[in-house]
C-alpha cells in the first residue's frame, strides 16, 4: 500500500492504492497523454455522474474500479456493476 498526494481541481489530497493500481493508472494516463493527477481528476468527476462508476463516495475505490474496468475492456470481459 502506498500513500501519495494528487492535487484534483486545485486541492492536494492523500490516496492510498496498492503499488499495481498506482502502477497501471499511470500507465493509464499515459497512454491517454494525461498526467496522473488529471486522469484521477477526471475520474474522481465521473464517480458521481449518471454514465460514471458511483462507489458511493471514496475515491480510493473508484480509482481502483476504474482500473478494473479498463482492464477487462482490454480483455474483453463486460465489467458488472453491482
């Protein structure tokens, strides 16, 4: 588990994720052309849009679901929200 500050919307804040999930949203967002902290921005925003993953409210699990969900889009698998 690792500790790390991002700075979403102009405001710093600590998430703590595994160093995996760390490991593949920057590999996300680079692949995006994003820094890490506007590709977390970004998906901190989507969490509580209509067409967005709602955790219902932590930030830390809607990271880590959205890594789950581009992972089994690569792979092809439909992700299920329950």
């Amino acid at each position: 588990m690792r500790k790390r500050s991002v700075t979403i919307d102009g405001h710093r804040t600590s998430i703590s994720l595994e160093d995996a999930f760390w490991a593949e949203l920057s590999g996300l967002a680079r692949a995006r052309g994003l820094s890490l902290n506007a590709l977390v921005a970004e998906i901190d925003r989507a969490r509580g849009a209509p067409q967005g993953v709602n955790t219902g409210g932590n930030l830390s699990s809607a990271l880590r679901l959205h890594v789950l969900g581009e992972l089994k889009k690569r792979s092809g698998t439909n992700i299920s929200r329950a």
